[in-house]
C-alpha cells in the first residue's frame, strides 16, 4: 500500500466526524497525536490532523490543509486538568505522553498565571498520575471519561482558559502534509475530507449515525457525545480560528514564520 493511500488520524473520537464514513479508498492510520506527526515526516500517510505545537517545531518541512482542523471556541471537554486542589496550589502536575500541544498550552497558562509547578511526565492514567503528582493533564476520550467518572476533581478546562484569556478559539490540532507531497493527492484527500465534516454539520440523520456509533464506541452517553460535537470541539476552521491558531504558535510555541498553507485553488 501506497503512503500516498493512507490519511492518519487521531485515535480519539474528536475526529469521527470526518472519518466515520470516509471513503474506503483511504486506509486509515489511527495513532496518539504526538505520534502522528513522525508518521507524515516519514512518510507513513499523505496527511494527518497533528498538535499545533508539534506543526510550529516541524513547519519547516509541513504546510497545513485549509478549513479543517481540531478546534474549540471555549470549553473543549477533553483537554482536562485534574487534582484535588486548585491549579494554584499544585506543586507538581503529571503531563501525559501523548500530547504536545496541551503541554504547551499549559506551560503558557501557568506562566500567564505566574505559577511554576514541576511537570512530571507519565503514563496518562489518572489514579496513577495523581498518586505522585498534585495535579494531572489528561486528553481526548481518557479526558472525558475521567470528567464523567470524577466531576469533582475537574480543575481547568484548557480550552476555555485560553478562550478566557485571549477571546479566540484554541486549535489543539492541524491537518498537515510533507510540503513535497504530490499536489493532486492533497487535494483529493482534503475535498473528501471537508465533504465529511460538510455531512456531519448538514445531514442530521447522518450526524445522529455517527454520534451513536461514537456513543457505543466510547462507552459515553449519547447526550455527552453529541454535547461534546454540539458545543466543545469542531472539526471547520474558520478565519477566527486561524487567528486563534497565529496567536498560540507566535506566543506559546515561539513560531515567527508565517505557515505555507496548500492552495487548493490554483491549478
């Protein structure tokens, strides 16, 4: 099979909307964020949605699909900081291994906030991370999971503090590509794609599919899933969002370039 042929994905449920029904001319390549962005360096897959922090440290080599994305305009509900104490008070807060730009996003905040807590990296399972740590970041569908089973301990949304503090949307995910990958094959995957997430916004029977199957997937309530599609993350990127994107690789990842975006109009 043809790199070419592949389209990698996160392995949460916050990209369902465009790969639940996906053409199957695409092979699907599901893997954590993090890992997801050395699979499009090397070539594993033609595209993948990746951290936004790992596009600013690799945007040399990428450029980014337009109009899609992994966004959120305030709360996210799935990039959650836990602990039994105010984020004021932690001393130390467990970071998982698969992420990145939730990471940075948290450095960002308690920096903002003129904290400096000990970051410990571990293994992203909550009990553990908070027997050894005052605190612990957890993301995607471990993040929901843990906020439905411990609603008590939920002590930041980072989606709505960098909505709170900058008035824009937060892009935790990218989709991108090696700058030397075939234009037309770009073109083509981005269209499918954008045509999924088109079906998702228009065609409520088919939204209702996809949330049920999200639903018996996950093991979450169907009115949480279709709570977290309604009001939390999204998969459109609009012009707010690309401002919101600019602004958090300009002030959180330390990115002056500006990105190459492919240009899906042009012959």
């Amino acid at each position: 099979m043809s790199w070419k042929n592949v389209i990698g994905r996160v392995s949460f449920s916050n990209c369902d909307p465009i790969f639940d029904g996906l053409d199957p001319v695409w092979t699907i390549l599901s893997a954590p964020p993090a890992w997801l962005t050395g699979h499009v360096m090397r070539r594993d897959c033609i595209a993948a949605p990746i951290p936004s922090a790992d596009f600013a440290s690799n945007s040399d080599e990428l450029l980014l699909l337009p109009e899609i994305g992994i966004v959120s305009n305030g709360k996210v509900g799935s990039v959650l900081l836990f602990g039994e104490r105010p984020i004021e008070n932690m001393r130390d807060i467990a970071l998982p291994t698969d992420s990145s730009t939730s990471k940075v996003l948290l450095n960002w905040i308690v920096k903002n906030r003129g904290l400096d807590p000990k970051f410990v990296e571990s293994g992203p399972d909550i009990n553990s991370m908070l027997e050894k740590c005052d605190g612990a970041l957890l993301i995607g569908d471990r993040a929901i999971l843990a906020s439905i089973s411990n609603p008590e301990l939920v002590r930041m949304d980072l989606g709505a503090e960098w909505t709170r503090v900058t008035g824009l949307p937060m892009v935790f995910g990218v989709f991108v590509a090696r700058r030397d990958s075939p234009r037309d094959v770009l073109i083509t995957a981005h269209s499918q794609m954008i045509s999924q997430v088109e079906k998702f916004e228009t065609n409520d029977s088919w939204r209702n599919k996809v949330i049920s199957r999200t639903s018996k997937k996950m093991g979450f309530p169907m009115d949480r899933v279709e709570e977290y599609f309604r009001t939390e993350v999204r998969n459109r990127m609009t012009e707010d969002d690309i401002e919101g994107l600019t602004r958090f690789l300009r002030d959180a990842c330390g990115m002056e370039k500006e990105p190459i975006w492919l240009d899906i109009h042009s012959e």
